[in-house]
C-alpha cells in the first residue's frame, strides 16, 4: 500500500509578536510559506530536511524561555521526537535551551555560512557533536569545509 504523499509533510508554525513571543527559522528550505495572519505563518518541509528552530518568549520580568532546535524531518515510517509548533515532530539534531546556549549555536551555524556552506547541507553528526559539546560546557569543535567534503562523498555512497 502506497504511503500518503501527505503524511511526510512536517510543518512548522511561526509567531512573531514584538517582544512577548518570537519564534522563527534561522536556516532551512520550506516547500510552502503560508501566511495564516499577521502574526503566524506556517512552513511545510519534505521529508529529510534539515532546519534550525527558534522559540523565544518573555513577560515583564524579562526573557522566560528561549531555545533552538535543529531538526531533521522524518517520513512517514521513521520514529520522530515530538517539538512544540512542529507537526508531527522530527529527528532532534541539537536542542538547547538558555539564552547563552542559543547564542553559541547561532554563533556555529554563522562560521558554517561563513564558509559559503548551507547549513541544511551540514552533517546531521556535526550538529549532534555541537549539542552535545554544549551540554558538557565545553566548546564545540569548527565544522570545517575538509569535513563537509568527507560528509559529501560518505552521503553519496548511500
């Protein structure tokens, strides 16, 4: 029985309210950009693709949540972890929460662009090796183009 074409859409739901509830893409290649109103829009994603979440939310008081997520979308009989405003979920690459962490992170994806390499192209391990350098306090080893390249050539062997 043939899978349903739809079933492999991973969607992801944007919000932009100044300063109260900020969620956007930092990198990533949507099939669709659909505009739901002036404050959210909806992203669609093919199967396999790669993309970096942000969500940031304050009060009052100042910032009470900020994290980002890099997620690689899944079809329909692979297993997925679920993220808040993404359907029905993906294969988590890095999450970090924190203020300080989510800057490293966007610090990483910018020396990866500096390179005049696509983010959504980068080896799902190295995203991996960021998260968890991260979590161990340390800092996370360059993405460098030698190692884009051996991730290339391993890629097309599958």
């Amino acid at each position: 029985m043939p899978d349903d074409p739809f079933a492999l859409i991973t969607t992801v739901e944007l919000t932009w309210i100044e300063k109260q509830v900020e969620r956007w893409l930092r990198f990533g290649r949507p099939l669709a950009d659909t505009i739901l109103d002036r404050r959210r829009r909806l992203l669609s994603f093919a199967p396999g693709s790669v993309f970096a979440f942000v969500r940031w939310a304050a009060n009052d008081y100042g910032t009470v949540e900020s994290h980002i997520d890099i997620v690689r979308t899944v079809g329909s009989c692979e297993d997925y972890q679920t993220v808040p405003c993404v359907q029905p979920g993906g294969e988590m690459l890095l999450h970090q929460s924190s203020w300080p962490r989510v800057q490293c992170v966007l610090e990483a994806i910018d020396t990866v662009e500096a390179q005049d390499i696509d983010p959504t192209e980068v080896s799902p391990d190295y995203w991996r090796h960021v998260h968890h350098r991260l979590e161990a306090r340390q800092q996370p080893d360059a993405y460098t183009k030698a190692r884009h390249r051996a991730w290339l050539r391993r890629r097309a062997l599958h």
